[in-house]
C-alpha cells in the first residue's frame, strides 16, 4: 500500500535507491556503533589526564611550604600547558551549575576534597576552573581540547564529503547507462507512429545494445514485409486499370442497352475499388506533418459535403493547433463520414479539447454496429454482413485506412455508441 506512490518510478531512481540507500545505511550503522565506543574511551581517558594532573597540583600545595608554591606553579605551568593564577578567597563562588564535561566532574569530585567549579569561557574555547583553598582561589585554565576530541568532526565530515563526491560520480555513470534505454524507447515510439528514426544506433549495456539490435532487426524486417505486401497490391491494382480501361471505351461503343448499363455499373464499381485499393497502398505515404488549426481543417472538410448536398453538420469545434499530415488527416475524415452517410442517415461532426488530447467525434443515426464486431470492421476487406447488400459499399478498408492514418499521428480511433443511437466514432490525437 504504502510506497506505490513514494518509490521512484524511473530505472535511473531505482538503481540509485538499490545501491545507495544500503550503503549509506551501512555507513551510519557503522559510524554509530564506531563512534559510541570510541567517543566513550576517549572522553574517559581525556577527563582522567586532566583531572589527575589537578589534582596532583592541588595535593602538593598543601602538603608543600609555602615559599616552594611559585616555583611548583610555574613548573606545573610549563609541564602541562595549563594556566594557574592564585585569587583572593572571595573570588570563589559556588554558583554557577554548569552541566558541562560530567566525566571530569566527576573525577575531579571523587579526588579533589574540596569545593570547585568548572565552566567554559572565551567562547568555548578555554575551560576554567576555580578550587577553593582556605586562604585563596586557585584558577585553572586550560584550552577545551584537552577534553574534547575534534576527531568525530573531522572523520564525519570527511566521510560525508567523499560519500557525496561518489554519489556524484554514481549519479553521473548511471544518467549515461540510461540514456541509450531511453534512446531505444523512444526509437520504438517513433517506429509505432510510423516514423524512421535512421540516426538510432545501438549503445550502452551489452544488454541494452542486444535489445537494441534486436530492434533493429525486428524493424527492418516490419518493413521487408509491408513494402512487398503494397508493392504487390499497388502493382495488381496498377495493372487491371489498363484492362479496365480499354473495357469503358469498348462499352462506350456499344448500344444502349439494359446489359451494357449493367456491364457499364460494375465497370464503375470494379474502378471504385481499384481507387480505395490504391488509397490503401499510397498510406499517408512519408507525407511531412504540419502545425494545423484542426477545427478550420474540419470546418473546411464539413463545407465540401454541404455543398454536394450531403447532410452533415459541425456541432462542437474548439480551438485546436496540431501536427498533422493534412492530406492523410482528410482521408481519414472523409472515409468516417462517408460511412456515416452511406450506412447511418445524418452525420454530426463535433472537436472537443481535454488536456493533453483532442477528440473528434462523428456520429451518425444508423443501426450503428453491435459491440462484438467494432473490432473486427477495422480489419482490411472486412465489411459487415448488411453492407454487402449495397450496391455503393466499399471494399471493406475505409476503417482500416483511417485507423493507420489516426495511429500515424500517435492516435487512435474506437467505435462506440453514438447518442444519437447510431454509430460515433471516436478519433483521439494527443496534443
Ligand atoms: N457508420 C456506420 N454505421 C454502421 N456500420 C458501419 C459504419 N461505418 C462502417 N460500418 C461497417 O463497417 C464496415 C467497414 O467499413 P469500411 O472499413 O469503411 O469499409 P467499407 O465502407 O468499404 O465497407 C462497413 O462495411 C460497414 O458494415
Ligand atoms: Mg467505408
């Protein structure tokens, strides 16, 4: 449940959370485990050399005469580096509760026999501190290193550094271990919009660069196959217009009757499907995708049906700038409503805008077509049952054609339930 949504989605995000989140764990685990028993030993030992060297001071001021106390002082001094002076009585006050340094609190309570206090001055530089002797002050000063190690500091910010400056290296190598994932996904987009991509090359990984290859392969052999398959259509068709046209001019010789009329309608027709035959193979044929306004491209196209009396109108049009392969795009459109004209009655075009895609919508007021075959019209020469029976049907590849041209633009098309009880067609283009 949690982390769905928290966890990286991205492979480079994931890799660096697969390698770095162990190791800097094992580098804090082991700082801490480290640092906790050292910093304890080493805290000890400071606070007994200190407070030893005190208290040594202390004992033999007392037991000493007095006339040997400057020249004991000034050894002390030079000996341990800690600074004595000697005060009056009454610079001694008790007042002050520092919580500072409890270990040499300690150590200095347990051994010196008499009051004292201990505090940091100048900054945290200096700790001073003051023993009362019967008839003076003594006022110790010594620098805070002698009971703080500066080493936890330093190796902390050493390991922070040099665990940032790989992280950064890391962060680097892996972006460049990406990238040619990346380059073939997107290689494998443009081949599924029907774009080349020539410049791809495999690189990377041993993997990434298989996968690659691979690609490559499946790729051109795709293409093998769909140009012998319209090169073969495109040549039939090709040749059968000789034929069927010595075929017109013959019949336009012969007399006026019911057989030749007849002759003459299927002579149409058979040109009628050679022309979609040829449509099909042509594609959107390496056509150049321009910045579009869509919704004058549709206006225009409505226009042309209402001026051959067709009866189709232009319900919803927002404003839509697209890249579009407009011959290709007007097939398409043209291959809908011509449905939507020859099988449903009146036919309502509408462009509607979302975020990042637009929707042409065409519905018509036929019998539509049931759930189960909307998948199967799309296929090439498919065409149902009712529409065979028509005279002006088609070959069967208008929504095969336009599905091609829909997914040419990273689209798509669907079928479903027009409001209006026929068909709508759903034509989707991402912005
Ligand atoms: N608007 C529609 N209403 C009902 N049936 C349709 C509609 N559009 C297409 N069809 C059905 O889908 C089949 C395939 O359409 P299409 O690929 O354009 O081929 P064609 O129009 O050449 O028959 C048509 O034969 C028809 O049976
Ligand atoms: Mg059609």
């Amino acid at each position: 449940m949690i982390g769905k949504n928290i966890l990286p989605k991205g492979l480079f995000g994931r890799a660096l959370l697969i390698l770095v989140l162990p190791t800097v764990l094992i580098q804090m685990v082991m700082a801490y485990i480290f640092f906790s028993r050292h910093w304890d030993n080493v805290t000890r030992y400071m606070s007994h050399a200190l407070s030893g060297e005190m208290v040594f001071l202390t004992s033999q001021l007392r037991t000493m005469p007095p006339e040997y106390h400057t020249r004991m002082i000034a050894d002390f001094e030079m000996a341990t580096g800690i600074a004595v002076f000697r005060e009056p009585a009454n610079a001694f006050s008790g007042s002050f509760a520092s919580q500072d340094f409890p270990e040499f609190r300690a150590r200095l309570a347990s051994l010196l026999h008499a009051p004292f206090t201990v505090r940091r001055i100048s900054d945290d530089a200096l700790i001073e501190v003051r023993i009362a002797f019967d008839d003076y002050t003594l006022r110790l000063l010594v620098t805070v290193k002698r009971l703080e190690s500066r080493t936890t500091i330093i190796y902390l910010s050493w390991m922070m550094g040099v665990s940032v400056l790989f992280l950064i290296i890391a962060v680097l190598f892996l972006r460049n271990q990406i990238r040619p994932i990346n380059r073939l996904a997107e290689a494998a987009d443009d081949f599924g919009r029907g774009m080349d991509s020539p410049d791809f090359r495999p690189g990377g990984a041993r993997e990434v660069r298989k996968a690659a290859r691979a690609f490559i392969v499946m790729k051109e052999r795709i293409f093998r196959q769909v140009r012998t398959r319209t090169e073969m259509l495109a040549s039939i068709s090709h040749d059968l217009r000789t034929p069927l046209t010595r075929m017109k001019l013959q019949l336009a010789m012969l007399a006026d009757s019911d057989a030749a009329r007849e002759l003459k309608d299927d002579v149409q027709q058979m040109e009628h499907m050679i022309q979609e035959y040829l449509d099909f193979v042509r594609g959107e044929g390496g056509e150049e995708a321009s910045q579009t306004a869509l919704d004058a491209l549709l206006a225009d196209v409505v226009e042309d049906y209402r001026r051959l009396k067709a009866d189709v109108r232009l319900a919803a049009r927002a404003p839509v700038q697209a890249a579009i392969k407009v011959s290709a795009f007007r097939r398409m459109l043209h291959n809908v409503i011509d449905n939507a004209l020859r099988y449903g009655k009146r036919c309502e075009v509408s462009l509607v805008k979302s975020v990042n895609y637009c929707e042409i919508l065409v519905d018509d007021e036929g019998e539509g077509i049931p759930q189960e075959k909307r998948e199967e019209v799309f296929r090439p020469f498919s065409r149902l049952d009712a529409s065979r029976n028509l005279k002006s049907a088609g070959v069967g590849l208008g929504l095969t054609i336009a599905r091609d041209i829909a997914q040419a633009h990273g689209g798509s098309i669907t079928l479903d339930t027009s409001p209006k009880a026929g068909l709508r067609v759903r034509i989707r283009l991402p912005l």
